[in-house]
C-alpha cells in the first residue's frame, strides 16, 4: 500500500526530536542555528531573525554550505510542522546530531523570536 505525504509527516514526527515553540525559542536565545526550510516567498512573507532560508528540496545539496559541523544545535521550522520533522529527518540520516524539529506554526515562533 502507498504511504501518503501525511503518513512520512507522521513517520518523521515519530522518528526525529520534536520540540515546542517556547523551547524553540529557549534553544535559539542560547546560541541555536534556526533552518527556515520554507520556500523562499513565504520566506521573504515573515522570517525569524537571523533564519536561514534552505528550502527543503535543497536540503541535502546546500546544508554542508549552511552548517558544516555536523553537532552544531540546529532548530528546524517550517509553516506548520510537517516539513520541519521530514527536514529534520533528512539531517538525522545525513549524520547531524542536535538538530529539533519546531511542532507548531511558523507565526507562533514569530510571536516568541521576531
């Protein structure tokens, strides 16, 4: 039987560390990367400060350019979950150690680190 985009999504979520925005918010007040893996016009739509925008499509070729040290803390954010916990999936597989997948929407990380 074919799994649905839900069903990775649900995959992921269960697979990778997820966190709140206010511990999104603690981790990045403390020195974290914060991986914006929207695409780049909601991107430029509202963006935490200091994001880096790697669309998730490019994940795999560019993260080496964007955070070269596999253990650097890395918190991973999307419009509303889904592809922050398959990002962070990916980043898992690839060898990335400390890496958190925000499970909420982009506009309450917003609220929390404008």
């Amino acid at each position: 039987m074919a799994k649905s985009g839900a069903d990775l999504v649900a995959e992921a979520k269960a697979a990778v560390r997820t966190c709140s925005v206010e511990e999104a918010a603690e981790r990045i007040g403390r020195g974290a990367s914060v991986l914006d893996v929207r695409e780049p016009a909601e991107f430029a739509a509202g963006a935490v400060s200091g994001a880096i925008n790697l669309p998730r499509g490019l994940l795999e070729a560019k993260i080496a350019e964007t955070c070269p040290d596999p253990a650097s803390a890395i918190v991973v954010h999307c419009a509303t979950g889904g592809r922050a916990a398959l990002a962070a999936q990916t980043l898992a597989v690839m060898g990335y150690t400390d890496v958190v997948s925000v499970d909420g929407a982009v506009a309450d990380l917003l609220e929390r680190c404008p």
